[in-house]
C-alpha cells in the first residue's frame, strides 16, 4: 500500500531537449556555425569595433598622419573575419542564411573605396538604409524562438 502522505511524483518532460553547450570566443569570433543571441553580438561587435579603434590610434599616432588611410584599411582588413562571423550567427539566430552580412558589408566597400566623385550620394543612402535594416534585425529583434536549422536556441 502506497503512503497518502507521500509528496506526488511525476517526470520532467522537456519541450527542447538538451541544450547546446555554449559557444567559446574563438568559435564566436573565427566560426561561421551556431547562434548567437543580441547580448553576445552586441558585446563582441563592440569588443571588435574597440580593438579596431585602439589598435588604428595608436599606429597613426606612431606612425604619422600620412598613414592614416593605410592603417585605418588594414585595421578593418584585419578585423573583417570576425565581424563577418560574428555577424553571420546573429543572422542564423533569426533563422537566416549568414550571407545576409554581405547586405551591409557590400555597399560600405563600395562606399569606401569608390572615389568622392558622382554617385557617392546613392551609396551612401543605401548604406543607411541597409545598415538600419541590420540594426533592427541583428541589434534589436529577438532570434528564433527555439532550434532552428543552425542549432538550439541560445538563450
């Protein structure tokens, strides 16, 4: 005979099923594979634009001003890789393909290196408008809810 006074016991179904162990830096910084949620894409996109910064002052400072442009290309030549990867699994938390990167990244190289002369107005308007797009959508939306077909749900 079973105790009445006995606490009711039951399983624990879960809806997810085991969650994914969490991304280290490296593979958030160098990897293309996995989620991540907009708390980690805004504080490694802010780490990355930080080094960029720091790393370009200090060789124009010791370099002169004459290297300003050179130095200011290869600092984001460097760090393109990780803001390219960090941006693609941002887009995969929003269960989009990671070449959705290339909507801000094309028009800002263009804008860069098409010379001040004729449509520098139209790159220019359509860099703002992608990179409002992306804000919103990387920056601000919340990624999918539950796996998606880039992996669990980070959050």
């Amino acid at each position: 005979m079973e105790n009445p006074y006995a606490a009711p016991q039951s399983e624990v179904y879960t809806t997810t099923g085991p969650q994914a162990a969490p991304l280290t830096w490296k593979q958030i910084l160098f990897s293309f594979e996995g989620r991540i949620p907009r708390r980690t894409y805004w504080g490694f996109s802010i780490l990355i634009n930080l080094v960029q910064f720091v790393a370009a002052y200090f060789l124009i400072i010791a370099l002169g001003a004459n290297f300003q442009l050179p130095v200011t290309i290869v600092a984001w030549v460097l760090t393109l890789w990780p803001i390219v990867a960090v941006g693609a699994k941002r887009w995969h938390d929003r269960n989009k393909s990671g070449w959705c990167v290339l909507v801000i990244l094309i028009p800002t190289c263009v804008g860069f290196f098409t010379p001040a002369a004729g449509g520098q107005n139209t790159i220019a308007i359509i860099t703002g408008v992608a990179g409002l797009w992306v804000f919103i959508q990387c920056g601000c939306l919340r990624g999918t809810v539950g796996p998606n077909r880039y992996g669990e749900d980070p959050t």
